[in-house]
C-alpha cells in the first residue's frame, strides 16, 4: 500500500506509537500527520514515511477539520479496530 495525503496510517515508533493519524500531506521522505487532538490540522507532525504503517483507510482532506478528524480516528484509536478499506469521509 501507498502512504499519500489523506491515508489513514499507524505509527511504528515514537511517542505516538500505536496511534492512528491521518496524513496531511507528503514531502518527500516525510510525511505531516494530524490526528485533531494532540496534533492539529494548521500544525501537523513531520514524520519519516518509513515509521508509519499504512491502512486501507483513507480521508478527503478537502474540507476536513480538527473535530470530525478526532470523530473519525476515534473508531481506529479505541480498543476494538475497524477491519477492511472504507472511506471515511
């Protein structure tokens, strides 16, 4: 799978292991992640695309905001994880 804007991904390392973001935007190794509580849309984390696992899952970022971000990844962050490539929004 291809990590892109919009990809919903999980974190493989750092602080945020185990936790679910969706990717802002792509900058050549990097990747800018948000997930709208820890991490706002206007003020994403820069991560390296390779600590990330991608999802079937993606999000238009188009008009997406910090709250229905956080209303979206709350499915993915709580203990019983969704299954198969939906689009969310």
């Amino acid at each position: 799978m291809e990590i892109k804007a919009g990809s919903i991904v999980k974190s493989a390392s750092g602080h945020d292991k185990g936790l679910y973001h969706a990717v802002i935007n792509i900058e050549g190794d990097f990747a800018f992640i948000a997930d709208g509580k820890h991490r706002h849309i206007d003020k994403p984390k820069k991560k390296r695309i390779k600590h990330l696992k991608p999802t079937n899952a993606y999000v238009d970022t188009a008009d997406l905001t910090d709250k229905k971000l956080r209303n979206l990844l709350r499915a993915y962050n709580s203990p019983s994880e969704p299954q198969g490539g939906t689009k969310l929004v």
